[in-house]
C-alpha cells in the first residue's frame, strides 16, 4: 500500500462522484468523515450526469454541499470520456494534491478517478469493491476490476465482494467488509420518502403496479433486445399500470427507433427522470419492480419489493440468495414467467444482508481515519 503521509487536517480527502448511483454513496460518507474532525475534504463532480433530474436534485434532496470542482465531461463515447476525465482530474488533483482520492462504485468517473490517482502516486480507496458479474461484455465490469486493482483500501458490502477479490490475490489487509453504504442513504431519507404522494400523484394505486428502469447498453442499444423488453411490459401492462421513469439514453434509442409510437406502448406510463425521493417512494409502493440496474436490486431487497432484474447475470448475487431479486433475462418469455411467478408467490420479504444497517459510513470513516494514524 502507498504510504499514507501526514495526517487528515488539511489536504485531506478528495471524494470523486460523476454519476446518479455516486451521489447517495457519496452522501452519507462526506458527513462521516466531517463527523471525525477531518478538513480539507473536496468533492469533485465529473459532470458525466449533469441535468437536474440526474444530478442537481440529487445534491439537494440528500443534502451535499455544492461541488468544489465540477469539471464538465458529459459527453463522448467510453474512451472518449474517460481519457477526458483522466486529463481534468490530472490538473484537479495537481492543484490540489489530496492525501487519498476515494471512489464509488464502477461508472467511467470511477476508473478515470482511480486511473488518474494512481498515475500521480495518489492512496485510493475504492467504496463498494468486489462485485462481479463475471460477463466482460459490461463496460461497468472492466471499471470494477480495474479499479479494484489499483486501490490501496478495498471497501466491500458483501462476503462474496470479498471471496472475488481474494481469488484475483488482492492482499487480505486491503479488503474491508463495511456494507453497502448506498442503504445509509435509503434508510435516512426512508421516512421523508414515504410521506411524498409520487404514486398518488402519478394516479396508481400502492402494491398495484409494475415500475421499471432501463439503462443499460446490452438491454437499450440492440433494437431486437429492446422490442423483446418492451414487447413484455405491453403484456404486463395489461394487468396492471406500468411506470416508466425514462433515462435519457433510453429515450434517445426510442425515439431513434420509432418505438414509442408503436401500437401498445401508449400503455406504459413513460415519465421524466425521477429524483431520488419520488422514485423511492415509487419503489416502496410498487408490487413489482423491473430493472437492469445494481442499485435497485439493492434497494428492492432492503425495502422487501419484489425485483426482477433484465439481465442474465449480476455482480449482486446477495439480492437473489438473500433478498427479493430475480434474474429473469432480457427476453420477453422469461420476463413473463417471471412476472407470473412473482404474483403467485408470497412475498419474499427477507432480512437484510449482514451490515446493510445505515452504519456502512461510520466504519468506512473510522478505516480512513485509522489508516492515517488518527487515533
């Protein structure tokens, strides 16, 4: 491991976000590490999500403070973007060399920040390390693997996390089991979430509907995917109303493929994207949620909502063996099976994962602070 020089007063910890699945991990740990006594914390926002809806409101509703640098690379294809975010963090961290640059998750802000860090000699820590999906066809799978390669401090949330990272010989004094810090979050703003009228004002009826999420390239770049993906919402539409909060890649491909004006869509409830409140309280009172994302496969199992996750793998198998998850495929068949059997079934509320307590933060603060010779 890098030396860790000095101590955490000033110069201290520069926390690197970019993208809507940063922001609530990012949250809970910046008021941790505040809470140790530590200054000279920077966040550092890529821009690789910069409207409100993807961005902005996030910020304000889980209250982070304004950005100390928002460096504006939104756009351009995978390397693209990344070498451009290598470049900006490259002058970033020049200008204000930070003792430890921490990461989250595996979005492109993630490897460039660990790229960029490394280069410079800089200590990195890595939030929410280990997860494997073992499919190489992801681009977020070469983000976790690479980064986890290069980090000094191995922050897990589950014990496979660890097992994954331990078969790739990443030395056992790296890895710290810690939990998932993105349930911090959920479980702080749970109670302000469940007082909004999101699902009222949306005019559906609690545990009446199916909400779903789509992002992912494997499941919006291929047309024929994507018609066998809409093609079973149109037949679950059907059976109860369908709520689509529409990510901005996934809307461009619709328009670009003339989906929406195909003959049954008009019965999915397309939406702007939510911010992280409203759509939690869509999460709360749905029956059923179907999606390609990691972090709602999370949310879903804390929250015990039936899940059903488009892919034919994930790098959260915890969500299948200890929570509400289902792994159903992106093919319209398999969807409909699993839909039906998840109406049939009783629910599959479960208790948590181990640590998944809101407490994820506080430990991951107090291995920082340790690791500095902070006692």
């Amino acid at each position: 491991m890098k030396k860790l020089e000095g101590t955490l007063k000033s110069n201290g910890i520069t926390l690197i976000v970019g993208a809507r699945p940063n922001f609530m991990k990012a949250a809970p740990l910046l008021r941790a590490l505040q809470k140790k006594g530590i200054t000279g914390i920077r966040l550092v926002h890529t821009g690789q999500h910069f409207d409100d809806n993807m961005s902005q409101v996030f910020f304000t509703q889980l209250g982070l403070p304004k950005p100390d640098a928002y460096l504006g690379v939104s756009v351009g294809e995978h390397v693209n973007q990344i070498a451009q975010m290598i470049q900006a963090l490259g002058f970033e961290f020049s200008r204000h060399r930070p003792r430890m640059v921490t990461v989250f998750g595996d979005v492109n802000s993630t490897l460039a920040a660990a790229i960029a860090a490394n280069k410079m000699g800089i200590p990195l820590a890595h939030v929410e390390a280990g997860l494997r999906s073992y499919d190489r066809t992801m681009p977020e799978e070469h983000n976790r693997i690479v980064t986890d390669m290069l980090s000094d401090l191995l922050f897990t949330p589950s014990p496979e996390a660890d097992r994954n990272l331990r078969k790739e010989g990443v030395p056992q004094e790296r890895i710290h089991k810690v939990g998932n810090i993105m349930v911090d979050s959920l479980l702080a703003l749970k109670t302000q979430a469940k007082q909004m009228d999101t699902y009222k004002r949306l005019r559906v009826e609690k545990s009446r509907y199916a909400l779903v999420t789509l992002h992912r390239q494997s499941n919006v770049d291929d047309g024929t995917v994507l018609e066998e993906i809409l093609g079973a919402l149109v037949e679950i539409s059907k059976q109860m109303p369908v709520l689509f909060p529409i990510h901005p890649r996934t809307r461009r491909r619709l328009d670009e493929l003339s989906l929406v004006f195909r003959k049954g869509l008009s019965q999915i409830r397309f939406t702007e994207p939510l911010s992280y409140l409203d759509f939690l309280n869509l999460v709360m009172n749905a029956r059923i949620v179907l999606t390609d994302s990691g972090g709602i496969q999370e949310e879903t199992t804390v929250l015990g909502v039936s899940c059903l996750t488009l892919r034919e793998n994930t790098e959260r198998p915890v969500t299948i063996t200890q929570g509400t998850n289902r792994l159903v495929g992106n093919k319209r068949s398999g969807i409909l099976k699993g839909f039906k059997a998840t109406l049939e079934e009783k629910p599959r509320r479960r208790k948590p994962p181990d640590l998944w307590d809101g407490k994820t933060s506080e430990r991951i603060s107090t291995i920082i602070y340790r690791s500095f010779g902070n006692h």
